[in-house]
C-alpha cells in the first residue's frame, strides 16, 4: 500500500537527473522511504518515553536521525515540505506514537525528502552506467 503521494515521489527522483521513471520504481521508493520514516520515528519514540513524555518533538526525531545518519541536504530549499504531513504524520503514528508535534512532523519530512533525494541520485547513476534513460525498481537500493 501506497504511503505517500506517487507524483511527488516521482517529482524527487525527476529533480535528481532522471528522465524518466517507472512505476516499480517509485513504489519501491515509497516502500524505502516509509521504511526509513518508521525505523527514525521507532528511535524518537525511545527517546520520548527516556524523556518521560508521550508527544514526539522534533528535537526527538533530531537525535533518531543524527543516529542513523541520513544526508542533511535538500535540493528544493530549507521550506519545502515534500509530502504531505498527515501522510508524515501517520508514518510516526504507526510507528507507535500516541501524540506527536508540530515540528516533528516538518523535520521529519524535510528528512524523508532528503533521504529520497539521496536514493534517487544513486539510482540515476546506477542507470546512466547501465546506459538506460528509464529508472528501474532494480537501480533503487538504501
């Protein structure tokens, strides 16, 4: 099942260098990066319940990503919010969080855009050694 929107994911992946994109391979780019979206979101919430609080802060899903260490680099600028943020939202929600802010959700989606963009430049390197114009679900890989 599809988390988040397939045209903004295929908007990122098309930002990176690509010229086209196949439909495998923006849903095996949505299974990575609401694969990445829980595992940090799995780490704020340890951080949040150590902290003796129920809501998930931004400064929580900070710590989670510094942890696992995810490029901080964006190519659309410091405001762009790449998905939607019930969508970001219910990735944390369904990691187990019983309330999470704000500013969680807008880090954590500036995250996920960077962590797409990331595979996405790889995946169309992978393809241009291959000499393919098309981003296969194969050249997408964490």
């Amino acid at each position: 099942m599809a988390v988040f929107a397939k045209a903004r994911i295929e908007k990122i992946i098309k930002a990176s260098g690509a010229e086209r994109v196949s439909a495998k391979s923006i849903v095996r780019m949505d299974e990575l990066v609401a694969e990445f979206g829980k595992s940090a979101s799995k780490t704020a919430i340890d951080f949040a319940k150590a902290a003796g609080r129920k809501t998930v802060q931004g400064t929580d899903i900070k710590v989670a990503i510094s942890k696992i260490g995810v490029p901080k680099y964006s190519p659309t600028g410091p405001k762009s919010k790449a998905f939607a943020k019930a969508r970001v939202e219910r990735v944390i929600r369904d990691a187990g969080a019983e309330r999470v802010s704000g500013d969680a959700v807008d880090y954590l989606n500036k995250q996920l855009e960077a962590y797409c963009y990331t595979l996405a430049k790889s995946a169309v390197d992978i393809a241009r050694h291959a000499k393919r114009k098309t981003i296969k679900d194969t050249d997408i890989m964490p």
